[in-house]
C-alpha cells in the first residue's frame, strides 16, 4: 500500500513536466535526469571494489528528479525495480553546491573568475546520515532489501553538470557504499541556481565551466580577499616528507590510482615532474589508462614559512601561511591559504593525519567532503578560506596542472601550536609533502 502511495505521489509531482529524453528514448522530467552504473568491467580502477557492499552491483535506480518546493528540493531517485524502493529526499537546499563569487571579490573580475572555476574544479560532496537522513527522508527506505543509512551527493569536478549519488548500508557493522550512480545535472535548473546566486548571466562563466577552460596566469590581489593587520613573521618548520604517510582510509583506497612513483617509501619521492597519477575521466571515474602528469617537482625544497593575522572582508580575525618552495629545476612557487582558525582544528596523532581536515585550491570554497549541516550553515558568499599558488611574479598557477588539490591540516596531539601541514595530491590520491610548523601565541 505504502508502494502504491508514493507511486502515485511521483506521478503527481512530475506530471506537470513529461517530456522525451532524446538519447534514450524513456520518459523523464524537465528536472529529472537518467542514472547510469558502471560496470566492474567498465570501471576496473574503481577503489571502492575492495570495500563496497555485497549488493554494489546488483543496485539499479532509474532516474533522479529535482522538484523545487519554495526555494528547496524534493529529490526523488527510482528504481529500476519494482521489488526496490523509490527513495525521497525533503527539504533540500541546493544552493552551495552552485559555484558562488565571494561577495569580497566581486568588484574583481579576474578573481571572480577563479572563485567560480576553483569551486567547480574541486568536488563537494555532501552526506546525509543519523538524524540528518531520518529528516529528509519520509520513512527509512531499503533498496534492494538493504536500509539505507546514509546518503551522499556530490557535484564532481569535470564540469557543471557531471554529479553522482551514493547510498550506504551496514555490513558487519561498517557503513559500505552499495550504489553509485552518477548523473548528468538539469541543464536549465543549473543555469537558473547559477544566475539566483550570482545575480549574473551562466553564459559569462559557461565555457569554462562547461568545458574546463583555463583562466590566464595574472597577479592575483590579495588585498581583496583579507585586510592583514600585522606583518609577515617567519615561522620554524620541519620538512617531514623523507617518510610515507599513513595508508589509512581514503589513501589506502586511492593507492591503486598511483601511477609512478609505485610502493614508494617516502613523500619526497612524489616531488619530481616524473610523478602520474590515474586521471579523473567522464563521467567521474578513476582511469589508469590515461596517466595523469604533474609539475611536483615544484615542491622539492621548502624554504621559507611565514605567518600573519588577517582580517577577513566578513569581519573575522583569521590565520594565514605562506610556503615558499624552491623546485628541482630553480622555480619558486608560493603556497598561500588562510581564512581559518588554527585553533578550532583537530588534535591528531601522525598516524591519523587522514581525519584531518581536507581543504581544496580557490576562494571561499567549501571542503571536499562535508555532513549536511555543515555544508547548509558554510556561505560560500562570505566563507573567508582561500587557498592559491603563485609564480615569482606573484602570478597565478593552476593547481591542476600542478598536481595538488590543497592542504591536508590538523594540529599535533601533544602540541596544539604544532601544525601539521600535508599537501594533498591530484584528486588526493596521496599526501606528497608533510610539514610541522610551529605557531605564534
């Protein structure tokens, strides 16, 4: 009975919107969009094979769909099986995963620019769990006879439309995904949340976040991001990178994505132009056939750390640090983040460091991974973090290419003024530099 009521709710919530998928041929929604799985076969190099549900492969859901309810979602994902479960999801805001010009540097068109390109070109995925999950959800669904426990959306960073969604499942005690579809984002719905969140045309922005186009390299100005109210102060450092960091959770998954160096020793080993990675492919997946290169070499030498307290354009007292790396071949790169607290990061040992807090390249990004409370209560209009690389010049690199996603940080377990810095490598297969600072009181 409960079947035949949410049957006929979905029919009620898209009848106002049928039409003909062109490519398949199946009816679906204006704001719907089909799921597709991949295969063992079709994505060999996938990290979770070792450590997904027993029912991974045989999970199949049909469609996606986006329904808007006064400025929120209703999310409906169906099955493809009339045995499974159709799951929704109430009350869901989709507004921070739209890439969004920091209100700082709007006036700025080059730094708007990479705002937006940097916020797409890094992953946001965001899960639902516990309280959270039981919120959003009319009852507790089952897919295939497994209760979901938690659920994962995420944009990915190929190009504006290229999403996945995951569920997970209790198998011997541990949460394990057991679907993961991915999706191609409504064209038009994401146009529309782009224009209401920036109060500018999609089309200004399209190219490059469509098709993954560049921004050129210029001097970035920082004085539009944060105020500094004190001078650059030199910091001690250690540079720990002649050791491998702990294979644990999400590194020791993603190890099969390393290409050269392979069953490497030590982080210092990455820092060479030589270092590829399996490269992030369409629609979102690990691929080793098309080894992905990088300019690590870069980070050969760290040579300076500096320090200042800034004042954030939202009002805020935050930390900031400035690496600076002499590469293999003489090159200077400057590594700067700040907007945060270095306080409010976690204690950790060494041997945890992958609890730490993960954070990409950009402006007024959010984190790679967030719970949903988190992701709703951090504006990306006002969020102060930052983190850029630089030439010489002061000119902007691109990360990418470069071959590092951003800073892995936490503070030491016994010392809460040692920083712990890592850098987390190309889509964060591994951490290919560690480094201890030790902070001002």
């Amino acid at each position: 009975m409960f079947k035949l009521f949410l049957t006929l709710l979905l029919i009620v919530i898209t009848s106002s919107c049928i039409m003909k998928d062109k490519d398949h041929g199946v009816v679906v929604c204006d704001n719907c969009a089909l799921l597709k799985e991949l295969s063992d076969a079709e994505y060999p190099d996938n990290p979770d094979i070792s450590i997904r549900h027993k029912k991974y492969i045989k999970t199949e859901m049909s469609q996606i769909s986006f329904v808007p309810n006064y400025g929120k979602f209703t999310i409906t994902i169906t099955p493809t099986k009339e045995k499974d479960d159709t799951v929704i999801m109430t009350n869901i805001s989709l507004n921070e995963f739209i890439p969004t010009i920091p209100t700082s540097v709007k006036q700025d068109e080059y730094l708007s620019l990479l705002a937006i390109v940097n916020q797409e070109w890094n992953r946001n995925q965001v899960k639902w769990t516990g309280l959270d999950l039981r919120a959003v959800t009319p009852r507790e669904f089952t897919v295939n006879g497994e209760k979901i426990t938690r659920i994962d959306i995420a944009r990915n960073c190929l190009n504006s439309y290229l999403w996945e969604v995951f569920f997970y499942a209790q198998e011997d005690g541990i949460d394990k995904v057991f679907y993961h579809g991915w999706f191609n984002f409504p064209k038009a719905l994401y146009s529309d949340l782009f224009e209401q969140r920036n109060k500018l045309p999609f089309d200004k922005y399209a190219k490059h976040l469509e098709s993954w186009v560049n921004p050129s390299s210029k001097e970035i100005d920082f004085s539009l991001i944060r105020k500094g109210i004190d001078t650059i102060e030199t910091l001690k450092f250690k540079d720990l990178s002649n050791a491998l960091y702990p294979l644990k959770g999400e590194r020791k998954k993603k190890k099969k994505a390393i290409i050269y160096p392979a069953n490497t020793a030590r982080m210092t080993d990455f820092q060479t132009d030589s270092s590829t990675f399996a490269t992030f492919s369409q629609p979102g997946y690990y691929n080793r056939k098309e080894p992905r290169k990088t300019q690590l070499g870069r980070f050969f030498r760290l040579e300076n750390v500096g320090s200042k307290q800034t004042l954030s354009k939202n009002g805020g007292k935050c930390d900031e640090l400035i690496f600076s790396f002499k590469g293999k071949n003489g090159e200077q790169t400057y590594f700067v983040f700040g907007g945060l607290n270095f306080a409010d990061l976690p204690r950790l040992k060494t041997s945890d460091a992958n609890s730490g807090k993960q954070y990409p390249m950009g402006i007024g990004n959010h984190p790679f991974y967030e719970d949903a409370r988190s992701h709703d209560g951090l504006n990306s209009r006002e969020n102060p973090y930052f983190a850029l690389l630089m030439d010489n010049s002061g000119k902007w690199l691109d990360s990418h290419t470069i071959g590092i996603d951003g800073p892995l940080l936490h503070l030491d377990i016994k010392n809460p003024k040692l920083l712990h810095v890592w850098l987390l490598s190309f889509e964060r297969h591994a951490l290919v530099g560690h480094y201890t600072i030790l902070l001002k009181n």
